[in-house]
C-alpha cells in the first residue's frame, strides 16, 4: 500500500488498538464495537490519501460489521438462528485483524485477510451457519 510513512503509521497504530480492545473483551458486541473502527479509519485515511487498496479494506470490513452485528443482534434477542453464531467467529476476526496489520507492514497482498474476513461474516447467516457445520466454511 503506498501511503506516506504518517499515514501508514497511523493505519497500523489504530489497527494494533483496535485489536488489543477486541482482545481486552469478552462481550461480543464490543468485540464488534472495536471491529467497526477498522473500516472507520480506513475511511479517515482515503480521504486524506486515497488509496484503492483502503476502500477495498473499508466496504469489505463495514459489510462483515454489518452482516455480524444484524445477526448477533437478532441472536440475542432470541429472534435469529436458534443455534447462534459459531463461537470462535470473534476471535477469527481478532486473528485476521492480526495479520492484516502483518501483511499491511510488509507490504504484502491483502486479499486473502478480507476473504477470511468476508468468510466469517457470512459464518454467521443461517447458511453460512450449515456449511461450517458441514464442515465447508472453517473459520
């Protein structure tokens, strides 16, 4: 990604935050609260400098958000899939968070971290759900 030393130091810097809080918590829905700053500065810095590599890591970032949080939340007011959300989702997320800071600072490809990404979200859907019980989806 070809940020300017400021900007790529801050990415990095937010990104080690917001995994050491998701890290801190054991409540679902702050691991998330946490996870929703990544696409949020990922946005901050595009619009400073763009970067096509940032928007790719906000829309795939803000739409697991989306996707979790729409389940989780329907989960726990006892109106989603009656057997939950795969319980090492958070700490996929936390793991591929991790690494995308890795790759990130050594100028690696990104891809495979937000496929890993998009993967869990959708772990979470009701289909997403029986494939990782088929053994499909791993997360």
């Amino acid at each position: 990604m070809n940020l300017s030393k400021h900007m790529m130091r801050l990415f990095i810097d937010e990104l080690n935050f917001v995994l050491q809080n998701m890290r801190t918590t054991d409540k679902p829905m702050e691991k998330l609260y946490f996870f929703s700053a990544i696409y949020s500065v990922a946005n901050r810095i595009f619009n400073i400098e763009f970067h096509s590599e940032l928007v790719f890591i906000h829309n795939i970032f803000q739409a697991a958000y989306n996707q979790i949080n729409a389940n989780l939340t329907q989960v726990l007011q006892g109106q989603g899939i009656a057997i939950g959300i795969p319980s090492d989702v958070f700490v996929g997320l936390e793991v591929a968070t991790e690494e995308l800071i890795t790759r990130i600072s050594n100028n690696q490809e990104i891809y495979p971290v937000l496929q890993k990404i998009s993967e869990l979200a959708y772990s979470t859907t009701g289909n997403g759900r029986y494939l990782h019980f088929k053994g499909v989806l791993t997360i």
